[in-house]
C-alpha cells in the first residue's frame, strides 16, 4: 500500500505541474501577474501554488480512493479462493 501511494503522489505531481505549465504558458490574459503593466509581469506565485493544488489534491485523493477499492476488492476475492 505504501508504495501505491508513493505512486500516487509522483503521478498527482505530475498531473498538476503539466497544467500548471500549460495554463503559465497560455496565459492570455495575465491571471498570472500581480500588476498588469505593459512593460512587466510580476508572476503571482500565491496564485500558481493555488492552481497546483488545486490540481494536486483531487488528482490524489481519487488515486488513491481507486487503488483502495482495487486493494480491498482484490483481499476479498483472494481470500475467498483459499477457503476449503
């Protein structure tokens, strides 16, 4: 189990850095800037760990709800097989 969800947690980090990147790169309308100047953008940091979160969490928690049914289900039926 402890390796599933260290799994988990190396996919979910994944999932949430690609969107985070997609959405930095994509980033028509400077939500990503503290001050909307034309000559500069100060990258909002607070913002970006937000989107990743966002991201991160909900990837993770159904990750690992999923590798739990499989888990429990897989006991179930394997313990069923070895009774006489």
């Amino acid at each position: 189990m402890k390796n599933l969800l260290i799994f988990a947690v190396i996919v979910s980090i994944i999932i949430a850095s690609i969107v985070l990147s997609i959405a930095i790169e994509h980033n028509t309308m400077e939500v990503f800037c503290k001050e909307i100047d034309t000559s500069e953008c100060s990258f909002d940091y607070f913002y970006a760990i937000f989107i990743w979160l966002t991201w991160f969490i909900p990837t993770f928690v159904a990750q690992s709800a999923v590798y739990w049914l499989v888990l429990s289900l897989v006991k179930r039926f394997s313990n069923r097989g070895l009774k006489p």
